[in-house]
C-alpha cells in the first residue's frame, strides 16, 4: 500500500504512526450520543492515542484557539455581509458566534485531538512499515 502523506493521514484523522488506522470511530456529525469516540488503540499499528492518564486535556487548549479563530472569522463575516456593527445589532452577534460555536464544537473536537497526535505529541511521528500486519 502506498504512504499517505501527513496532511491526508491528518484530514483522513489516521494514525499519526503507521497513517492507516482510523483514530475515531463513529461520524463527526451524529444524532447519537456516541457519535465521536476516540479509539484506544490504532486498529492497525496498536499505538495506544492516549498516551498518558489526562493526555487530551491539553487539546482543550487546541480546541480553544480553534474556537476562537472561528469566531473572529464569523464575525468579520458578518460584518463583510453587511450587518453594521453597532449597538442594536449586538444580539445578533452574539446569536451569530453562539450557532458558530454550536456548529463548530464537533469539528473542533476531533481535530483538535488529530493536530495534538500529529504535531504538539513529541517522539510521535510515521514509521514506515508498522501498519503491517503480521500474524
């Protein structure tokens, strides 16, 4: 099998490792509950995502920047699109960033954990060859 390179194992949310598991399973956008569940292990490679008790708290910094990046761009979207920026707009603003936040918190959460792994987990990087499976 050919290597997928590091921004399609990144976008795809594979295995920072061997780039052929899914860190997932499940759909980003469900109705259920167990929509997004973080694998415990790589279904490939067996690299075990949480690396340490407490790993993914600090995605929630990740997330948070994310966050806020969406909400600087919603608003100067707003603002583009033509809804003047003065006191009685004000509840639509905050209408505007609340759906934002809303519609954005299940993209946020999966890929804050995917850029964690891939870029800010050091030592944790591609090994060619360690998807195979050998039995």
């Amino acid at each position: 099998m050919k290597a997928i390179s590091k921004f399609q194992a990144v976008v795809n949310c594979k295995c920072p490792r061997c780039r052929e598991g899914d860190i997932f399973s499940g759909k980003m956008y469900s109705f259920s509950f167990k929509g997004q569940i973080t694998n415990e292990y790589c279904p490939v490679c067996n690299l075990r995502f949480e690396r340490e008790p407490g790993f993914f708290y600090v995605s929630m910094f990740v997330s948070y920047a994310m966050n806020v990046a969406e909400m600087i761009s919603a608003s100067v979207a707003t603002y583009v699109l033509g809804l003047p920026l003065v006191y009685e707009n004000l509840w639509y603003y905050v209408g505007i960033l609340l759906l934002t936040v809303l519609i954005c918190s299940p993209f946020n959460y999966r890929y804050s954990r995917v850029f964690l792994l891939h870029w800010l987990t050091p030592g944790l990087g591609y090994i060619p060859g360690s998807g195979a499976k050998t039995k």
